[in-house]
C-alpha cells in the first residue's frame, strides 16, 4: 500500500531514519529510533497533527492494527517503508507541523480572553462530571481534606502546590509538585502526565516576552524531562515535546482560540475537539492548560 504523509511534527527526523514498531492501536502506531530511542507516531487521517507525528492520509477504513510490535521501519529520502505489511509512506510533500506558543501571548487579564477561558472552564467540567471521569477540574481546587481519596487528592495536593509555587519563582518547590504528578494514575498516558503536559503548555502561552517566565518554564521542563523516566515511553514522549513548547493540533488550536476571546459554538467545538481524546487524556491536558493559562497575570483561580 501506498500512501502519502499529510503533515510532519517538527521533531521528527528528516530525511532519514532507523526505527522498530514500539506500540500499535487501531488509528495509530509508535516507532521507537533505533538512534536515541525517541518515538515517533504514524496517526491517521482523522488525527491531530502530533510534534513527533507523521500524520497519514489515510482511506477511512484504515487501521495500524496488522503491524506487528518489533518490526523494523525505516525512511529514507523521504520514504518511509514498513515492509511487514508492505506500506511505503511518502513523506516529500507533506507539510510540517510546529507551534509557536509563546507567540500567542495570552492576556487573561482582557475581559474577551477570561470570558473564553471561563466558557471552556465550564465546558470541561460539565464533560468531565457527565462523563464519570477520575478528575474534575473543580475538584483540584478543595481542600486536600474534602477530595476524592487516591488519584483526585493526589493530584489536587500536587497541582495546588505547583501552581503555588510557579507564581512564586521556586523551581525546587514547583519540580517537587511535578514529580507527585508524573506517572499518577493509570492509563496508557496517566491522569498525572496529561495535567503536567497541559500545565506546561499554558506556561508557554503566557510568557509573554518576559525573559524571567521564559527562564521559569525552560527550566522546569528540563526538570520535568528528566523526572519523566518515572513514566512510560509515550507519556515521555508527550511531556517532553510540553516542555519544549510543542503539543498537539487540537491543543494547539485551543490555546489560540482562547487568546483571541472566541466565544459560542465555534470556541466549544474547538474545545470539544481537544478533549475528545482518548479515554480521559484530553480532558486532563484541558485542564492542565487551563490552570498554566491563569499563572502570572491576576488570577483566574486563587491559589
């Protein structure tokens, strides 16, 4: 089979590299590099643009299911072959995807900017409740004494602290409270990565061209890297690519709506689509991003 890449994340090696089938699912499937391990991600179609994704134009029928974990890929020249299920993947005319957060420059302070970031806050909430989820954005924000035992108050204690701490300049505090998240929950991207990703995220939109943010968030996401060896390789990989700036399309997309005060049905649907994801990933980034969007302008959430 033949088909061609429709976009291709800032991260991922060009024009050539080794790799072997890491994990397979019905509408994606991860390549781990045989040099420096890192993984890269074939999505299909219908799947946001990933920094370390190769995003496929795919029939509708389409599904990675008949790969097989530890089959060799590799790409040169732009090519792409996996020869297991005889699939050569054009890569040479596919467009690249990087995002620019901090360009986005965030003011929650403007009256249009809360009003959208409050629409979303709402948004997140009533899914994440009629959804049954394990976190509810609200929730975080109790006392540690009157939140769900396990997981909620777990995460509720360390993203209280970190908020905290962030506003406070502490890095050593802040890498503390990051490090009760990572790997907190279960999931094939755990409830506690998902926060921290969106959380970094947010960090990013709001520099807002001050270099001691700028410094603040650099340096927490070199920590978070490092920490993120508690975790599994794909949550790694997305916390990773969150400390660099670098997340998702549909996040992407969120981010900017909310700083240009969108307001209605086309912000809502815009923010369905970023929590659409998964089981409960994409609403526990959500949140994240919610939360890093409210740190150093006067808060949204008094913390």
């Amino acid at each position: 089979m033949y088909l061609e890449a429709a976009s291709i994340g800032c991260a991922v090696p060009q024009p050539a590299f080794d790799a072997s089938v890491h994990s397979v699912f019905r509408s994606a499937a991860n390549l781990q590099l045989e040099k420096g391990g890192k993984l890269v991600t074939l999505v299909g179609s219908g799947e946001a643009d990933l920094p370390q994704g190769i995003r496929l134009d795919t029939p509708a029928d389409f599904s990675f299911a008949s790969l097989g974990v530890g089959e060799a890929a590799a790409c040169w020249d732009g090519i792409l072959r996996l020869d297991c299920i005889s699939l050569i993947v054009d890569l040479r005319k596919a467009c690249i995807w990087k995002c620019d957060l901090p360009a986005l420059n965030v003011d929650i302070t403007d009256p249009a900017v809360e009003s959208a970031w409050r629409a979303v806050w709402q948004a997140l909430n009533k899914r994440q409740l009629l959804s049954g989820a394990e976190i509810i954005a609200d929730d975080l924000l109790r006392s540690n004494e009157t939140l769900r035992a396990g997981v909620p108050q777990k995460a509720g204690a360390a993203i209280q602290g970190l908020m905290r701490t962030t506003r406070q300049a502490d890095l050593a505090a802040a890498s503390t409270a990051a490090r009760a998240l990572i790997g907190l929950g279960s999931g094939l991207t755990p409830a506690g990565d998902d926060l921290l990703a969106g959380y970094l995220a947010g960090l990013w939109c709001v520099v807002r061209g001050r270099p001691d943010h700028e410094q603040f968030v650099s340096s927490l996401g070199r920590q978070v890297v490092h920490l993120s060896r508690r975790t599994n390789d794909i949550s790694r990989t997305y916390l990773y690519h969150a400390a660099h700036g670098q997340i998702s399309s549909r996040q992407a997309a969120l981010a900017e709506a909310i700083s240009r005060g969108e307001s209605g049905e086309p912000l809502l649907s815009t923010a369905e689509s970023a929590m659409r994801v998964g089981h409960s990933s994409g609403m526990d980034a959500v949140t994240g991003l919610l939360f890093g969007l409210t740190i150093w302008d006067p808060p949204v959430l008094a913390i």
